[in-house]
C-alpha cells in the first residue's frame, strides 16, 4: 500500500469493532447518544485520531474533532459525521463517515507533507435526536441555528438532562462549538435509500436534500348507523379521508413531478365496526428537493379539502414540521466528479431524502456529501449493509476530494 492509499482493511476492521459496541442479543446495536455505551465509541473515535496524528478537541456541546494543521491559518477542511445510533441500529449509517475521515486524515498524515489547510474530522453530538431532541444536534450548535445553553438544558426521554449526562460521560469539553468553523465541508454516507443499489452505480453526488413538511389533519363529517343510513346521506370522514389521500397521490405522480407525499398515520372515531367514521385524523408527510414544487402540493391539498367543506365536511390542518431544501455547493460536487472520474468509476447525482449533519454545515460554508449504495436500500435497521468494495471506493473518492479541497485557496 502507498502512503497516497487508504487503509480500507482498517476501514472494514473499525467499523465492526465500533459496530460491536452496544450491540444487542437480537442483533444490531444501540448506541444513543450521550449514554455509557455511545462513550465507549467515543473514546474509540479519540484512540483512533490520536493514532492518526490528529490534535482532539472537544467542544461544549461534546462534538469530537481530530485537527491536523495545516501551513496556512485560514479556516479548515472538514469532513466527518455522527458515531450516535437509532434502537437496533446498523453499523454503518455515521460511523461510516467518521471513520473514513480518520482513514484520511492518517494517509495524509503518513504522507509527510503538511496540508495548505487543516483538516478536522468531526464526530457530532446526537445526529440522531432519539434520546434528545431535536436532531442534528451537534451541528445545529456549531452553525448556531440552536443556542447552545438551549442544548445544554434539553431533557432526554429517559429526563436527564444533556450537561449533566455530557459531564457524566467525560465530554463536556471547554472550546466553543464555532471556533472551528470550517471553510468547506464534505461527507460520506451511505445512501439509506434504494436508488444507487437498484442501478448498481458505486457513488452518489448528492446536490442537496430534500425539503418537508410535515401536516396533521383532521376531516370532520358525522357518526352515524352503518345500517339505516343510504349511501346517499352519509357524510363518511373515512371515505372523504381516503379519497384526499387518493387523489393528492395523483397529484404528485404527474408527469414531471418530483414530490413524494405519505400517510404514515390515519386514526378513525369512533372506531367501530358498525358506526359510520365522524372523524378521521391523518398525517402527510411531504417531501421534495425543490420548495416550489413541494408548495404546489400543499396548495393541491388546501384545494382539495376547501371543496369537501362545499358538500358539508369540517376540516381542521396543522403544519408540525417544516426544513427548506438544501442546496449544496457545485464546485464540491465537481470537486467529487473527477475524483469519480480518475479512478474511472460510475457516479450519480441525486439529492437525499434523509437529514444529515452536513445540512446545517451547508447553511455556512460549502458543502455537499458522498454516498454509496444501501443494499436493497435499507438502513435504521441490523441489515444495513454496504458491500466493502463500496465502502472502499467511497474512501477513495473522499480522499481524492479532501486533497483537492486542502490544497485549493477557494
Ligand atoms: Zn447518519
């Protein structure tokens, strides 16, 4: 192996040693974030940097980043992502991303020349937001889209609280989470979704991520006998429920249309076999990498629930959650495209459907992110699995890329 490679046998050989970390009898692993068994990772992630030759600094809202300075003073390369986990996760989803960044930083490390820019690899706190909402914490505090004494004082589902459990564990740590904002950011992920799997290309350039809302909604129309009361005079929340469902699918399937829209949730009252629906409530979940497109959806279905007021249904909707989509940088994803391209592989781009670390990243400097294929798209789940030669591969774009970016005065 050159001192230009990466060690991907040692990229393997990590990540099922972190994998084995919180692992459960039934299979997979749970790490959530700021408990004894994500401290045991961590503490894996600040060996390996040490070993690496990086500096670690951790910040006060327990972000670990292994710096390796560079000849010049400016702001700093970053790359990494998050190590904490989902219940009965796999062993790839951040973790990928963070250890392949610590592959990087030791070839150049190794390699003898100092880079123009430092490098940092990041390890953020509570990507996940299982235990503590909300998610993306960690790099919401670096990019101060969340106040940090905010972070500090949220409560987990378990009711400890974040400062308490971050001094408990050994990483509150004494620097401001800014100080090491990077002048460019780039990550490697796997996909979490089928599309790079399913036409079998290696890497994904991803341009951005997809923006949503989330709405609950709630159709009122009148309880009544299933028996003695004709079709004709019913005023069925069900019916009236699925058919808004039906037709904002269609809506969204036209031709030329990206967005992609879900009823994940739908509850009926009274909820018995032979009483007609008085009420249904539903959730839609929508979702698409251009805003504009995603409101048109929404305006579909303001229209489609005016018009069942007209034949005398009530409805009332509430807007729960909303993200803007995200635009990531074109020169990084061109950056990623010739790394592609030297070493003569397939690539795609594509926009992600899942929230990442490195969207909040993008709200401050330019980024974009890496992805290799899920098998059959799976992820958040044991079977999550990447086959090595594409684990492999996405290191050696990363690197290619990372060496562009630390060199360059942009
Ligand atoms: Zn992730």
């Amino acid at each position: 192996m050159s001192a230009e490679e990466v060690n991907t046998v040692r990229l393997v050989a990590r990540l099922n040693e972190l994998g084995a970390v919180g692992q459960l009898q039934e299979g997979g692993r749970t790490r959530l974030a700021l408990t004894d068994e994500e401290r045991q990772g961590r503490d894996l992630i600040v060996t390996w940097l040490h070993e690496a030759g990086a500096e670690v600094v951790i910040d006060k809202v327990g972000n670990i980043f292994g710096v390796l300075t560079g000849t010049s003073s400016g702001a700093p390369v970053m790359t990494g992502s998050h190590i904490d986990t989902v219940r009965r996760a796999g062993h790839l989803d951040g973790c990928y991303g963070v250890v392949a960044g610590i592959e990087v930083l030791d070839t150049i490390y190794r390699s003898g020349t100092k880079p123009d820019r430092s490098l940092v690899v990041a390890a953020f706190t509570n990507e996940e937001g299982v235990r503590f909402m909300p998610d993306l914490m960690g790099s919401r505090v670096l990019t101060k889209e969340m106040g940090l004494a905010e972070a500090l004082q949220t409560v987990s589902t378990d009711g400890a609280l974040f400062c308490n459990e971050l001094e408990r564990i050994g990483y509150a740590g004494t620097v401001e989470p800014w100080s090491l904002l990077p002048a460019s950011y780039v990550e490697l992920h796997i996909e979490q979704g089928p599309v790079l799997d399913s036409r079998e290309v290696p890497i994904g350039i991803v341009e951005g991520v997809q923006g949503y809302t989330w709405w609950e909604v709630s159709i009122s129309g009148q309880a009544n006998h299933a028996g003695t009361t004709p079709m004709d005079l019913r005023f069925d929340a069900a019916v009236a429920a699925f058919e808004l469902i039906s037709e904002i699918s269609r809506f969204v399937k036209a031709e030329g249309r990206t967005t992609v829209v879900t009823t994940g949730t739908i509850s009926l009252h009274p909820n018995a076999i032979n009483v007609i629906a008085g009420r249904a409530n539903f959730t839609l979940d929508i979702r698409d990498a251009n805003d504009a497109s995603r409101v048109e959806a929404e305006i579909e279905l303001r229209r489609l629930l005016n018009n069942l007021t007209e034949i005398g249904f009530d409805f009332e909707i509430e807007c729960i959650a909303k993200n803007h989509a995200v635009k990531f940088n074109e020169n990084i994803c061109a950056s990623i495209e010739s790394s592609v391209s030297e070493l003569g592989i397939n690539s795609l781009r594509m926009v992600s459907g899942a929230s990442h670390d490195a969207q909040m990243l993008a709200r401050v400097c330019p980024t974009a992110m890496i992805f290799v294929p899920s098998r059959n798209g799976v992820s958040h789940n044991p079977e999550e699995h990447t086959e090595t030669e594409n684990l492999a591969l996405g290191a050696k774009v990363l690197m290619k890329t990372i060496r562009k970016m630390i060199n360059s005065d942009s």
